[in-house]
C-alpha cells in the first residue's frame, strides 16, 4: 500500500493534472517576449518576483515522472525533513507529503510567495489528507527558509526562481546531513548551480537526468 494510491490522493492529483494541461500560456507580457528576454527572466536573481507574479496563475507543475520520482527517494531514503523552495498549487509537495506518510511521519517545510497558490496548496494538501505534515512558509524563500530550519535535512527539492538555487542551496547546506539528495528542476537555468554542486571539492556527487532534472547526493 502506498499513500499515493489513496482516493483522496488521486483525486487532487488529477484535477491537478487536469489543470496543468489545460492550462495555456495566455498573458501579453509573457507571450510577447523574445525568448531571448524569457531566458534573462528565468535566471534573474532579481527580477524573478516580476515574473512569478505575471505567472501566478500558473500551475508549473514538475512532471508526473519527477513527482513519482520525489516520493520514490523519499521513501528510499527514509526521509524525515524535507525542504522545498517552490510550492504552486502543490503537485510536488503532495508527493513529497504522501512520502512522509508512508515513512511514518515528518515534516516538510514549503516555500511560496504568491498568496493564492499557498491557498490553493493548503486546500490540495487538506484534501488529499495530508496537510498535517506540512509547514507552508508564505513570503521570498531568501527570507523564509533563512530561519528555523530542523537540524538535518534529508531531502531538498529546488523548483522556484532558477537564478536563486545557488543561494537557497547555501541557506539549507549545514542543515544537508551526509546522504541527502537534492533534486534541482529544470537546473539547466542555473548554470552557477550546476558549477556549485557539480565541483568536486564542494562534497556532492551530482547527476542530470530526465532532460529537466539535477539530481545531487550530499557526501559524508
Ligand atoms: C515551478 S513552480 C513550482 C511547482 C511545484 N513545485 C509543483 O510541482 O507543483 C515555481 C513556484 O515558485 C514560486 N517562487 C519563485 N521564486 C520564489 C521565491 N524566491 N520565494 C518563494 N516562492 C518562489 C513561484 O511563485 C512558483 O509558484
């Protein structure tokens, strides 16, 4: 048995999935730019909020696969602490949540700064059952996962502004107990995060996979 194939689960995922499809890239602002401006967004370090507002509609959800990956890793690794910088309407967290489930319990700190998708998440998590396991940090990451993280973190999932993993990744580094995996989407954006995790005197041994994905374990 696994939380993931609940009838509560299954239902928010699909409507959520649903969503996702049907959801269609419809804002001026954001059709008219050139690719060339869309990429300088994606990477800014401090135009992201700009961006993310025009977006705050969007689901952007990860993929099926990497959400079916998170809760694999998660459960694999046992995980008890997870930390996620990027919640939407929830997609990755509800795999995430569903993970500690199954675990035994734990504690995932999530991260957002459009008011409505933290709304739109903790409905999602609620119905799906599982919004106990989770701490919904509204506000800019750089400010909220700066303060009170647990002791040791077993997994970090990266999935907001890309030009700002290099920083959340210093913000949760002490906190990444050896072994701890991080997942990166869509790290092609970050070129200096790729440098970070992927240079070997940093301590990580690190992988892209699944076209979108950097996955990195954290060494003793
Ligand atoms: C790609 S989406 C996350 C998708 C989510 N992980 C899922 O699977 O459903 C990125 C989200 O991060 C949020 N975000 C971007 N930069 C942020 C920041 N600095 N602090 C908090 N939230 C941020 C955006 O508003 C957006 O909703």
């Amino acid at each position: 048995m696994t939380t993931l194939t609940t009838a509560s689960l299954t239902t928010v995922l699909d409507g959520l999935i649903d969503a996702d499809r049907s959801w269609r890239l419809d804002i001026p602002a954001v059709d008219s730019m050139s690719p060339e401006e869309r990429q300088r967004l994606m990477q800014s370090k401090t135009e992201y909020r700009e961006l993310y507002s025009l977006l705050k509609d969007a689901p952007l959800a990860v993929s099926r696969e990497t959400a079916i990956l998170l809760y694999m890793l998660a459960r694999s690794m046992r995980a008890r602490n997870v930390v996620e910088f990027g919640t939407s309407f929830g997609v990755s967290t509800l795999h995430l949540a569903a993970a500690l489930r199954d675990n035994g319990g734990g504690r995932l700190i999530t991260s957002e700064f459009e008011p409505s998708k933290i709304a739109s998440a903790r409905a999602n998590l609620t119905a799906a059952g599982l919004v106990d396991l989770v701490e919904f940090r509204e506000g800019d990451a750089l400010e909220t996962l700066a303060v009170d993280l647990p002791d040791t973190v077993d997994l970090l999932l990266l999935d907001g502004a890309k030009g700002l993993y290099p920083d959340i990744l210093e913000l949760v580094e002490r906190r990444l107990r050896p072994g701890a995996l991080i997942v990166a989407d869509n790290a092609d954006y970050s070129p200096d995060y790729l440098a970070q995790v992927r240079a070997p005197e940093r301590g990580y041994l690190s992988v892209p996979f699944a076209a979108d994905v950097e996955l990195s374990i954290r060494l003793g």
